[in-house]
C-alpha cells in the first residue's frame, strides 16, 4: 500500500459534517460491538455530532490530517477533563486521537499526537494523559512507542451500568 501525503491543520467550522462523519465512523468501529445501539447513538450525539464539534470548536483543540482534502484522522486535546492520580491543574490531557481504518498505519497518528503535543500550551504541562481502552493493543502500543506509560486502570460506565476497562496512560514531558 502506497503512503498517502497528508497536512495537518485546525478544524474550521466547514469541517463539522465531514469531522462528525469521521467521529461517528472511528466511535462505531471502536465501541460497536461493546455498546448498545442505544449508548452508541447516545455517544455519538453527546461527543461526536456536528451540534457537539460546532458546540467546542474555538473553545477546544482540534487538528485534522487531510488526504486528497478528505478527512482522515483527528485529534482532540487540552486541559484535564478526568482527575487522575497525582495530576495537577497544569498537566494536559490527549482526549481522542482517530485515524479513519483505511488510513493507519501511514504516520498520520504520530504526526497528530506530535503535533498536539508541540501545541503551545501541551509544552508547557509537565504531564500529558489519555485513557484508552485496555482491549485496543495497538493503540496502546502506539503511546508506548511514544512514551506514554500505564500509570493506572479505570472502568467505564454508561448510567451506572459497567462497559468496559480503560488504562490511564501518561507521558512525562
């Protein structure tokens, strides 16, 4: 498979159908065969809808990859949203990073995370965190190779009812 060039640059407001599409796409492939159809269209629409992305662009960090003007990954970041052991309010935190499954394995994760990790105000923490799903290998290999480290484990629950475990991984700056 020939590597696609990619850019990376902020999402504009004229991204959202195409970023929602893409969200709601890598949330199904993620978590479709963990949630109901009932949390997942929940999921969907509280953190991966148009109205969700028009809701926090400007306020939140987001970065899309582009291939051929498609969307193809993004990623979320900023301050801590979870409280996890031992952060501090300057520790930042890596919310989502998804690559559409035709694209991974380009460089188009390593080149968001490391873009979102030279972000302003991600140099300037001490500590970066992310959670991810203790089931999803490669993902949890990719952070180590980009020296995330597991420091903790959490469950996941939908309105009380427990879905899944998660690793707390965090990378010294």
């Amino acid at each position: 498979m020939a590597i696609k060039k990619f850019i990376i640059r902020d999402a504009k407001r004229s991204d959202l159908k195409e970023l929602s599409r893409l969200a709601k796409e890598t949330c199904i492939e993620a978590f479709g065969q963990v949630l109901t159809n009932t949390q997942l269209e929940e999921q969907i629409a509280q953190t991966r809808s148009e109205d969700y992305f028009n809701a926090i662009l400007g306020k939140e960090n987001i970065m899309l990859a582009l291939s051929e003007n498609q969307i193809v990954g993004y990623v979320q970041f900023g301050s801590l949203r979870s409280s996890f052991k031992n952060s501090t309010k300057n520790d930042r935190e890596l919310w989502r990073l998804y690559i559409d499954s035709d694209n991974q394995g380009q460089g188009i994760g390593k080149a968001l995370l490391e873009t979102a990790l030279n972000n302003p105000d991600m140099k300037k923490a001490k500590n970066i965190y992310l959670d991810v799903w203790d089931q999803n290998k490669r993902a949890i290999n990719f952070y180590k190779k980009q020296g995330f480290k597991v420091v903790d484990k959490n469950k996941w629950y939908i309105d009380g009812e427990y879905i899944l475990n998660y690793l707390i991984m965090k990378r010294e700056q």
